[in-house]
C-alpha cells in the first residue's frame, strides 16, 4: 500500500508536470491532448486559395475560383422561387415608414423582415441589410435591433445589454439609408415549431411552459438552444451546411432590395453583429451586390479557434474551409471593396490574438490590391456588444462609402 501511494503521487506531480509543460508550450486548449495533431494536420492544409497565396495573380480569376470553391462547399442550393412578396402590416414612425414583409427565400422556406423606408425619398436611395445576432435568443431575430411595440421586458433587457437600448436598424432609416432586417433561419418567423418536434424532445419545451410571456421565452430559448446539436446533424447527414442555409436567405435579401423602385442597387451595404457579423462576413464576401461591408464582434482566424472555441453556435461551421479559406479570406472575396470591422476587447468569445491575426490578413490583403484606406479595423474596451459608440462609427462608414 506504502507503494501504491508514492506511485500515485508521482503520477500526480508527472501530469502536474505536464499540465505546465503543455501550457508553457501554448498546446493547452479545448481538446486538450487531440490538439497537437489537429493543429498539425491544419496547418498542413490551409488557406490554399487565400488572396495573400502568392500563386494568384489574377485577381478576377482569383475572387472566381476562391468564391466558386466556397459555394461548393456551404452546399446549399434549394429550387429558386419568386419573392411573392406580401406586406403583412405598415407602420408609420418618425421620419420612416416601417413596413413588415414576407417574401419566399426558397421553393420550401418564406421569411419575414422590417423593410425601413425614408420619408420624402426624391430618388433612389442606399440601402442596408442590417443581420440581426444569435445571442441564445431564437424566439426573436429582426426585432433585436429594429423597433417593434409593446416590447416583453426580457427583449427591452436584450436590447439594452448588447445595443444600449437603441435600434440602430431605425437610426439608420433616420439618416436616410433604406433598411432591411430579415429573419434568418432557425430565428423569429423562421424559428424552430416545439408542435412538429418529436415528443421526447419538445417535452422539455412544454413540461416548462408558464403563464408568463417574457419566462415562456426565455424557455423557449433554452428548448431551441439544446435543439442545436440534433439540428447541425440532420443538416450535415442531408448533405448541406447550416452556414450555407444562413448565407443562401442572405443573399435573397439582397434580391428582394433590387425588387424594390426606392433602392439604389450601386449603393447596398450590409452590417451584423456576433452571428450578424459572421452572416455580414459571408454576405459581403460572396455578393459582389454588396458595396460595402461592417463585421461586429466576430473577427478571428481558424488557428485561433482551433486551440479555443469556446460557446459559438452550431451555425459557423464548413466542413473542409479551412483548408482553402480562413475566416477573413472569406471577407476578403468582396476586396477592395470598403470594409469596417469592430472588435471588443473584453469579448469573452473571441481571443486578442485571434482578433489581431484576422486584422493583419485583411490588412495585407487591402495592401496587396492597393486600397489600403478601404478597409479599416476599430477596438473598443467593452464586451461582446455593438454600443452606440460602435454604432456611430458604423454609420460614419456607411454614409462615408454609400452616400
């Protein structure tokens, strides 16, 4: 017995040991002793078609194959169909009109948006599409940042936590620019129906349900946010991405703009904030409709999110990216088209490193193509958020390239 236990406290000081040794050598992460060899088979094959590979040197020839491989690879093309767009209601505001719109995104899935228009437009005008955040909130998606009446308390505190309490999609309409704020999938209009899940899993929805409006949606949060995991799988087995499902009814909301006489189709930007960031990623660098793009608290690089991942959404991942495109190469494919990109440095998802590694890339990429005043890169000390601060520079960038 005396044996046992000077065996075990080796072994206790040995994995201490190597605890520290492993941190030291910066291989403590998520995974833990897996790291190493993902990390190296990573490192092995990425970034093949990066602009920054000097073997492209065609820079048209480049964006075509680079976004080809990228629409491969999100794998998701669903039957067309018209818009068929229906206006569900209007409602006249301050200096805007806010319409509620449906319109078809695909031959089986419709979503709803705010369509914001000026008053006294004598021409057409630049439009935004404002990609509302994930934030665990699924119950709503556009209402996050587009004013809506008779808010429940528990979107008032969402909205003061992460915008501080203003609806910057409204502001925007305020100064003039058109705004749409759709729903994404899997969001609001579009969110995931308790009724059609089989019963073992919606138990935990109704087994909870109370008489209270703002405690019923913060379950239903809670129903949808465990129902992530079940969803990415039954997208991978289809044969799809969730990323590719988000990017496709994206890029339909840029269509639906072009249907309407009010919107100038040289002048369409887009911003997002957390996942409205990451959709603002892949909608400005897969649309060339896009003129110009701001990306809100989600801005790393692959490498960084290898070692750690820690709460992002079942949404983000590609099978395969990695290995032709990084993160920020994605947003690159719009380049030298003008980009802002708004990093917190308190934000717990997303590491400095990360935040400067992705900055650095696009920086050298917006070098490369000889517009480096195109892109620009902010910090600010707060949380994971998109503060009126944040804001106001987003809409300085906006009037800056789109008016």
């Amino acid at each position: 017995m005396k044996h046992s236990g000077i065996c075990i406290a080796v072994l206790a000081v040995a994995l201490l040991w190597w605890g520290s040794a492993a941190s030291a050598q910066g291989q403590s992460s998520d995974v833990g002793n897996f790291y190493p060899v993902l990390d190296a088979y990573a490192s092995k094959h990425n970034s093949s078609l990066s602009y920054l590979n000097s073997t492209h040197r065609n820079t048209e020839k480049w964006r075509r194959v680079a976004k080809t491989k990228l629409h491969e690879l999100l794998a998701f093309d669903p039957e067309p169909a018209p818009l068929q767009t229906e206006v569900l209601s209007t409602t006249k505001r301050e200096g805007y009109t806010q319409y509620l719109v449906r319109y078809n995104v695909n031959a089986l899935q419709k979503t709803e948006a705010f369509l914001l228009i000026p008053d006294n437009l004598t021409q057409p005008a630049p439009a935004v599409i404002a990609l509302h955040d994930h934030g665990g909130f699924y119950f709503y998606g556009k209402e996050k940042h587009t004013l809506t009446d008779n808010q429940p308390q528990v979107l008032k505190a969402y909205i003061d936590n992460l915008y501080e309490g203003r609806h910057y999609a409204d502001e925007l309409a305020k100064r003039g620019f058109i705004v749409l704020s759709p729903d994404a999938m899997y969001f609001g209009s579009q969110k995931l129906d308790p009724e059609q899940v089989s019963e073992k899993n919606a138990k935990a929805y109704y087994d909870k349900v109370t008489e209270s409006e703002s405690e019923n949606i913060q379950v239903y949060n809670k129903f949808a946010g465990a129902q992530e995991v079940a969803m990415n799988k039954t997208i991978l087995t289809s044969g799809t991405t969730w990323l590719g499902m988000l990017a496709q009814g994206d890029r339909v909301a840029v269509d639906f703009l072009l249907s309407r006489p009010e919107v100038d189709p040289e002048r369409i930007g887009c911003i997002g904030l957390s996942l409205g960031g990451l959709r603002s990623t892949y909608l400005f660098g897969l649309d060339s409709r896009i003129k110009a793009g701001i990306i809100a608290a989600f801005s790393t690089t692959y490498a960084h999110m290898l070692k750690e991942h820690v709460r992002h959404t079942w949404m983000m991942y590609v099978p395969q990216q990695y290995q032709y495109l990084d993160l920020p190469d994605v947003a690159s494919l719009n380049a030298p088209r003008p980009l802002l990109v708004m990093n917190c440095r308190q934000d717990k998802l997303f590491n400095p490193a990360g935040m400067q590694a992705a900055e650095k890339k696009l920086t050298a990429v917006y070098a490369k193509m000889k517009s480096p005043e195109k892109f620009s890169c902010n910090y600010y000390d707060v949380p994971h958020s998109m503060t009126i601060a944040m804001q106001e520079d987003a809409f300085a960038w906006l009037e800056k390239w789109l008016k």
